[in-house]
C-alpha cells in the first residue's frame, strides 16, 4: 500500500519549491513534531452512530467545517488520509506539519492546480485512502458548502461521512477568516460523526451536507457539555 501512496503523490500536481516553500515545509516538520506531542495530551472521546460509515471497510471522505482542524487531529484515524493543502508559501508550512503527522498531502488550490489536485485526491481513494475536506474551503465563505467533497466521493464511488469537533478548553482566533479554534494543551476533545451520505445527492443539494456537519456538532457540544460537568 505504501507504494500506491507514493505513486498517488507522485502523480500528484507539481510546481517547483522556492527556497522560501523549502525552509517553510522543514519548519512545519518540526511543529508537526510539536503539535504530535502537544495532541497526546488530550482526553479525546468520539461519538459514532448508526449507520456509520467508520465501519466500511472502502475508503471514505470526511468532511467537516473549516475552523475545528485542530481538534479532528485528535482522531486516530483508520488509515492514512489525503488531504489538499495550497500551493502557497502557508501551504508549504501546512504541508509540513500534516506530513508528519501521518497525512497524506496533495497540492492543489482554487486558482491553480485544483482539478489536478482532486484527480491526486480520487486516485488515493481509489488506491485505498480515505480523504479529508474542509467543505467550506479553501477561503470560504465560511459554512457555505463546495462542491469539492462531493465530486471526489462521486468520481471514486465512495460515501461522504460529515464529521465536527469541539474543545475545551481552547482559543477561538477572530481575527482568523474561519475562526480558527486552537485546542490547548490537556483539553477535552469531543468528535462525532453523521450516517453516510450519498455523494450525487450532496452535490445536488449542499444544504444536506451542511444540516449533517451541524448535527455532527449540536451531538459534539452536548457530549462536551457532559464531560465538563462530570
């Protein structure tokens, strides 16, 4: 399998790194390296339900809201993830930090490399990988769903599972486009995943991804709330 993987990557979109994409991926190696130790310290509970698409064996789409990433780190995942990280000079320090983390990183962005990137995203599904999507990305508006998610999930025949987290305690970043929270050291992470959806009637009708990421998070909260209490 790690052969496929290096395969889907290699064929994946390419540009040639500056030096200043070079130094800003190495750094992101050492944070990832940080953030791996500074994620152990959560207490992460996770809430599934019936039907669940964690169970299938096929490869599977995650998609979630921008803004939680941090806290859907705290997962164990069932295998490795792509995921699509911008050619921009943040992307490569992005980049840097998802890769050690086990991620499997695709370049791609909404002006250049995009379609590309999404055809590195099916060939990884395809080849056994899950993928994972920010489905309001890459710059918003925020809560308003693309079309990304969907149209990978169609193009591989997989099942798009929505997905939310919450943290406490953690720092909401406003003055970030997706206020981006920033799970502290020992939080509580609560995660909770929605029944399968289908891929064509998500792209059909965004507001059903929208509606099943929210409930996702309305269980999250509730299952935090009671964490806190105890």
């Amino acid at each position: 399998m790690s052969g496929q993987h290096s395969a889907v990557q290699a064929r994946g979109p390419r540009l040639a790194p500056h030096a200043g994409h070079r130094w800003r991926t190495a750094l992101g190696h050492v944070l990832g390296l940080l953030l791996w130790i500074w994620i152990r310290t959560w207490r992460v509970k996770v809430l599934s339900c019936q039907p669940s698409g964690l169970q299938s064996r096929e490869p599977i789409v995650l998609c979630f809201w921008h803004g939680m990433q941090m806290a859907l780190l705290g997962w164990p995942r069932r295998r490795r993830t792509a995921v699509m990280v911008s050619w921009s000079t943040d992307g490569a320090l992005q980049a840097g930090v998802l890769d050690t983390l086990g991620l499997l990183v695709v370049r791609g962005s909404s002006s250049r490399g995009a379609s590309s990137g999404l055809r590195a995203i099916v060939r990884a599904l395809r080849a056994g990988t899950d993928a994972a999507f920010a489905v309001d990305g890459p710059r918003g508006p925020l809560g308003v769903v693309q079309s990304g998610a969907a149209a990978a999930a169609e193009l591989a025949g997989s099942e798009l599972i929505p997905m939310a987290a919450v943290a406490w305690p953690a720092l909401v970043l406003s003055r970030t486009w997706d206020n981006y929270r920033l799970v502290l050291p020992f939080a509580r992470v609560c995660i909770a995943f929605g029944p399968p959806l289908d891929p064509r009637c998500a792209r059909e009708d965004p507001s059903r991804v929208a509606f099943a990421i929210d409930e996702a998070g309305i269980r999250a909260q509730a299952a935090l709330r009671n964490r806190r209490r105890v």
